[in-house]
C-alpha cells in the first residue's frame, strides 16, 4: 500500500510500508517502512528529505515493477547502497543531463541513530547525448575508507534495450569487490518482451576465492492494457571457484491498481 500526493508550493509526499520486514522461521514478520519522505520541486530543480532511495545504480533505483527480470543484479543488490534517511537534490539540464547528490545518515533503512558519527555522501550523473542514448555514473562515499563507483550505459531503439552496468568497491592490497550485468530485451510484441541477462560478481575481501555468474532467460507478457505483467525467468547460477552450477525457475504475477 503507497500514500502519496500533492500540496500547495510545489510540494509532494511519499509513504510506502513493507508488511513482511524481518520475518523468519520463528520471528514473526513486522510493518516497517521503505518510502517516507518529503519532496520540493520548481522547474528543473527538486529536493527531497526523508527516507529515499540514495541515487546510485540506474536498476536499484528503477521499481521491482519496471526493471526486466524478477530479480536485480547480485552485484546490483551487493554494492549499491540502498534506502536511507537524508537529504537529496536534483537537477535536470534539458532533456540530455540529470545530476543528482545526496548526504544520508550512512546507517540504513528505518535507522535515525548515526552510531559512528559518519555520513554516506551520494551522487549520480546521467547523460543523453541522443534521444535513444543514456550513460551514467555514480559514486559513494562514507567517512571512513568505503567508496564505491559505478558506471552505466543503456540504448533503446524500436522495441529493442540494450543495458549494462559495472560497480566496484576498492579494497586494500590491491583487491576490489566488483560486478557487473549485461542486458538484452526485445519486444517481439507489444505486449511480449524477450530478455536475456548475463552477470558476474565477486567479493574477494569478504569471501575469497568465490564469485558467482549468472544467466537469466526470461520472458515478459502485458496484459489489461499493461495493468498486468506476468514474468517468466529461468535463472543459472555458479557459484564459487570450481563452481556449483544450479539452476531455477522463478515467476510472477504483477498487478498495477
């Protein structure tokens, strides 16, 4: 369920709360939440307090309900940071540049104490030099020795997407956790759309000697005038070094009221 809306002075507001935070096998899941923030915009200028999305990674800021396959990138969901409680600004040049930065709390969702005193400083640049043409890049970094990088590029041209993204974290004695994806979607139909993923992602500092790669082939169908999206993955995972090869199938059904 998602609150949102409009106030006088150019003002907007979001609420979103996830009802199954924390569950487990014996702890029963809690309501906590994921959106709640405060958002001002006059012409190309915006900014946003509260609880957000911090801007790094186009496919973690992109909805669950708009990205390709049914999950995001492993290097995606392991280097991007996610939502935090701050301040973010925005600035459209046009329609060829976005320039987004932000300043968080650094401790992560629904967290308001700042334990260390740090902050996590955000930023993202986008450029598109044609209509069909969008390359980007972020970087992260806490108050401390953690900075990551990412950088991005994405084509779309007449029913086909073309999408990638490479994120890195350096680490000492010259290692580095580092992933990156690439995409591939066509819409053969209006309403039918063939996507193939491929990925790679490892963390030597924190796990050595392993890394995981992935392929996703999948298919996505629209229906009730897109008010409905059914998705079809089969995904097949290696991982570590020899590697175990395993592979899934995963669906769903998303409906947009």
């Amino acid at each position: 369920m998602i609150a949102e809306g409009t106030l006088p002075g150019g003002f907007s507001f979001r609420v979103m709360p996830e009802y199954e935070a924390g569950g487990s096998a014996t702890q029963a899941a809690s309501v906590s939440l994921r959106d709640a923030y405060i958002r001002w915009t006059r012409d190309a200028f915006a900014v946003t307090v509260g609880q957000v999305k911090t801007p790094f990674s186009p496919e973690f800021i992109t909805s669950i309900t708009q990205i390709e396959t049914a999950d995001r990138a492993t290097a995606v969901d392991s280097l991007a940071p996610k939502r935090d409680i701050g301040l973010m600004a925005e600035y459209a040049v046009g329609t060829w540049a976005n320039l987004q930065a932000g300043v968080f709390n650094g401790e992560g969702q629904n967290r308001i104490v700042n334990v260390d005193s740090t902050n996590l400083v955000v930023g993202r640049v986008s450029v598109r030099p044609v209509p069909y043409l969008t390359v980007g890049g972020n970087a992260a970094h806490w108050s401390t020795d953690s900075t990551r990088w990412g950088a991005d590029a994405e084509l779309e041209w007449q029913g086909l997407s073309l999408k990638g993204e490479y994120l890195w974290q350096p680490r000492a004695a010259s290692e580095a956790d580092e992933g990156w994806y690439a995409l591939a979607a066509y819409c053969v139909l209006p309403w039918v759309q063939l996507v193939l993923k491929q990925e790679w992602f490892e963390r030597p500092g924190v796990f050595p000697a392993q890394r995981q790669v992935a392929t996703t082939g999948g298919v996505n169908v629209w229906l009730a005038a897109s008010r409905i999206r059914l998705l079809a993955n089969y995904v097949s995972r290696e991982i570590g070094t020899p590697g175990i090869r395993r592979g899934a199938v995963i669906t769903q059904l998303q409906v947009r009221f």
